[in-house]
C-alpha cells in the first residue's frame, strides 16, 4: 500500500466524527483496564495521562488530539495526530506527545529492522529506535526542539515539508524517556514486560550508536537551519 496516498484519506477521517474523549470510541471493542491501560485485541495496547484526548476509529487506528499517549501496537496500524499521520509496526512501542502547533514521536522499540514511518504533507520521516520526529506548524527554535525536559538529544536535523510544517528528527536517549515518563513507571505486567522490552532496546542502541557521541540536554534559543526534505 502506497502510504502517501493513503494519507489524505486519513486525514479527512481525522477532521469528521465526534468530540475528542479520552476513552476508546467509534468502532473500537476495548477494555479498560484497572493499571490504566486501555487495550483491544488484535491492534494496540494505550497508555494515557489524564488529561489526554484520543479516540480510536477500529482496533488499529487511533487519533490522538492532545496530550501524551504510549502505545504497544500488537498489530500494525496509524496513529493520526492534528499535524501527521504515524505508520507502526506490530512489535513497536511509540511515545507520542500532541500540544498545540508541535507534536513529538519518540520511537522507543522497533522489532528486527523496522521503522516507524510519521508523514506531515505527504513527506515521510522514517524512524528507528532511539529516534524522534518533531512536527511544528511554524519555523522551531532549537530550544523547542530539544526542549528542556531533561531528555538526552543529539543528531538534529530539520527540513520544511511546506504548508508551514516542518519536521525535526534527532536521536534521543530511550534511558532518559523510561526514567522521566509517568507512563513507564507503573508495576502492573505489561508495564513491567514494556519497560523490559525497551530497555533491550535502549542496551544495542548504546551499543551500535555509541560513535555518534553524547546526548545534550541544554536547550538554546535559535533558531534551526531548513532544509526540503
């Protein structure tokens, strides 16, 4: 399937439909369960912070409008975000974080050699574990691309996608966002097994990205240099 042209059809599916709740709607068959997950089978295991609002159109598709939201794709699937469209794999673990004019992907698990694929105006930014895509509706700074959140960044490189979009990919430390994020930190078995499955990951990133040297965290106030992509 071509996923560029599959997108718009996406994206009319995200601006039609009902209010945004942070609740499993649509044609979903979901459960919530006790620890906070919200799953449905075959497609995605959900973790959600309290404030966040998405809405999930069937077992693999899931629009999320704000806020933060781990997923565990048990299949493979979209996730629609007001500013792109995220392709993931089965097997994959994703962080996604949506706030007005930027949103974030934070690629945490991919299996074998896969990627997570985010497309904004039909360009596609391919993911591997240990990398982020940031996509803003205006020209970003660095210290909105890297953001003071304590997360280890480095590795930037950031195009215009046109529309007034642009996307900004990094690396990122998997360490870090298992550290800083509520949603990895609760002691139920699909956390403990998620958390496991990252932090594999996150030992052969080290491993056989260790040359491209180390992650900063200090944010600067300028502005990032374009290019097409």
């Amino acid at each position: 399937m071509d996923l560029k042209l599959l997108t718009p059809i996406l994206l009319s599916l995200m601006l039609a439909g009902a209010a945004p709740a942070n609740t499993l709607s649509g044609q979903a068959v979901g459960t919530l369960a006790s620890q906070g997950w919200i799953e449905s089978s075959p497609g995605f295991n959900v973790r959600t912070t309290p404030e966040t609002l998405f809405r999930a159109f069937n077992k693999d598709c899931v629009q999320l409008f704000s806020g933060d939201l781990l997923l565990v794709a048990k299949a493979t699937g979209v996730v629609i975000t007001p500013l792109a469209v995220t392709y993931v794999k089965q097997g994959s673990i994703v962080l996604f974080r949506a706030n007005t004019g930027i949103e974030r992907v934070f690629v945490l698990s991919v299996p074998s050699t896969h990627s997570v694929v985010t497309i904004a105006n039909n360009r596609a930014a391919r993911l591997y574990a240990g990398h982020e895509v940031v996509v803003t509706d205006h020209q970003p700074r660095v210290r909105e691309t890297r953001q003071a959140d304590s997360i280890g960044r480095r590795e930037f490189r950031a195009f215009s996608v046109g529309r007034d979009l642009y996307m900004t990919t990094t690396e990122f430390s998997i360490w870090h966002v298992v550290s800083l994020s509520s949603l990895l930190q609760s002691s139920d078995p699909l956390s403990r097994w998620t958390r496991q499955q990252i932090l594999k990951t996150a030992n052969v990133v080290d491993l056989v990205m260790a040359k491209h040297g180390e992650y900063l965290t200090q944010p600067l106030d300028e502005l990032l240099d374009f290019e097409p992509l």
